[in-house]
C-alpha cells in the first residue's frame, strides 16, 4: 500500500523534470541495492515518455565512465551490479518498453 501512495507521488514529480527526478533515484539505487524491486513497482504509474526517459538515464548510468570492477579485477562493482539488477527487473515487470537502446549498448561494450 505505501509502494502505491509512493509510485503516485513519484509520478506527480516526475511530470515535470523526469530527467532530474530519474537521475536522483538511480543514484539512490546505485548506493542502497536493495531499492531496485520496491522503485520498479512504484514505476507503473508512470506515462510512456516517462518510461523512455527512464530507460535514457539508465544508460547514460551504465555508460559512466567509471570503473565497473573492483580493484580485484574479478568482481563487478556493486553500484554496477544495482543498476543491472534494476535494468533485468524494470525490464522484465515492463515488457512494452523497447530493448534496442540497452542490447545496442551491450553490443558496442562488446565489441
């Protein structure tokens, strides 16, 4: 009941600037890894252009030019693994949001 009141509320601020309001809670997830399944729950009341925005500014995420492995060089970092696990769950719980912008990032990283 308090994902509903908070998806609500996140929705009447994100009407106006999504760009900020995204980039501030990716930030937040970056850092606490346990927010990622409660955020994505409260993004159903989102509008369609939100939900590009949204997947604009989780790329811009995952494109930082920040270290994605720890300085033993074996394991991801775990700002890195919180915004994959976000990405698979926002995904996943959306399914009319497109894939190409994220499976072409993945592509050229591979490459």
């Amino acid at each position: 009941d308090q994902i509903r009141e908070c998806g609500r509320q996140l929705c009447k601020f994100s009407l106006h600037n999504p760009l900020v309001v995204f980039d501030v809670l990716l930030q937040q997830i970056e850092v606490y890894d346990n927010m990622a399944a409660p955020t994505v729950e409260s993004l159903r009341y989102q509008t369609p252009l939100a939900y590009d925005v949204m997947s604009f500014v989780l790329l811009r995420h995952l494109a930082s030019p920040r270290d994605k492995l720890k300085s033993d060089g074996r394991n991801l970092s775990s700002w890195f693994q919180s915004l994959a696990s976000f990405a698979g769950l926002y995904h996943k719980r959306f399914p009319m949001i497109e894939l190409d912008a994220l499976l072409q990032y993945l592509i050229n990283v591979l490459k």
